[in-house]
C-alpha cells in the first residue's frame, strides 16, 4: 500500500486554502487542485509498502515524543521553480520553520529503511495541486509571486499520522493506518 505521515490542517486555514485555490483555477493554468479534504503537511511520504512495514512504522511512530507547535501557514511557491512549477504548494512563515522541522526530522529519523528514499531536504509544505501542463503558467507564476509572504492563518499541529493513500481516477483517497498524539 502507499503511505505516507502527515501534521492534518484544521479549521479555518483550510478555508482560506481552498480559497487561495480558487484564485489558482482563475489564472486558467492546468492544476489538478487537492481537494479541501485532503490538504496537510506531508512529513515522509513511503511509497508503496507492505503490511509488515506498516506495522513496524506503526510501532516506530508510537515511540516517539514529538511536541507539538502553534504555526501560521503563510506564502505560496511552486516546486522545482516558479518558472517551471510542479507542485503549487503553501508553506510555513519561516519564523515557525524550526517548530515543524524537529518534528519532521524525528519522523524522517525513526522511519529510516521504510519504503522510498529521499534525500531532498524536508521544506514544510501543503501541496495545493500538481501542475499538469505549461498552459498559463506566466498567469501562474504571477499569482504565486504576489503571494509569496500571504498569510492563511495559524494552525495547531496536535497530531502526527500515518495515512494510506488509494489512487481512484478520481483522485487519492486518504485512510489513517495511525495517530500519534503531540505534547
């Protein structure tokens, strides 16, 4: 199975997401936006793997003690580059950086020899939608560059979990394998 950890965005910032998105499905650029249901920060994403390994991330994850944070989700990019956008994402306001990358580094850490490697380093982001083809990417990168430093709110990261995630025609359809409370 695909898995993957993930901090959950709550309440009001959602909103303020989906409206961020909605002004990106107005510059006419073809993004296949994440529905509002399925927004959050990706901490490590597995890839495909077995049961066995589930269970092991499961008993790994329960070990830690992982302190939770009040962030404010603020600015939009695009990865690689805004000149070449893949992922359209939102991100954290860089003086709430160091409260998720601790977090992210002891999950990294303690799921080490589980499913993909990846050596990029960890940005804490939400993926807003996946960029499908160069159609209207100037609009685009436009919108991404005058929102570079806006503010959707501020979130309290209360909860880690390990999540499943089934590939439908109709998108990824998200199950919770696991929660891991955070102090």
């Amino acid at each position: 199975m695909r898995a993957f950890t993930a901090l959950e965005v709550p309440g009001q910032v959602l909103d303020s997401l989906v409206a961020f998105q909605d002004e990106i499905r107005a510059t006419g650029a073809d993004v296949k936006l994440v529905e509002k249901e399925n927004l959050h920060f990706t901490l490590k994403f597995l890839g495909e793997i077995t049961e066995a390994q589930v269970v092991e991330a499961k008993s790994r994850l329960q070990g830690l003690a992982l302190k939770g944070a009040e962030v404010v989700v603020r600015g939009a990019g695009a990865f690689p580059s805004l000149s070449q956008p893949k992922v359209v994402w939102a991100g954290v306001g860089p003086e709430h950086e160091a409260l998720v990358q601790p977090i992210a580094d002891a999950v990294i850490s303690s799921l080490k020899g589980i499913g993909e490697r990846d050596d990029r380093p960890f940005r804490a982001h939400i993926t807003l939608g996946r960029v499908r083809s160069g159609r209207n990417s100037r609009q685009l990168a436009e919108l991404l560059a005058k929102n570079h430093d806006r503010v959707f709110g501020t979130v309290r990261l209360t909860a880690l979990k390990l999540k499943s995630s089934m590939l439908t025609a109709s998108g990824p359809i998200y199950k919770d394998l696991g929660e891991y409370p955070l102090s």
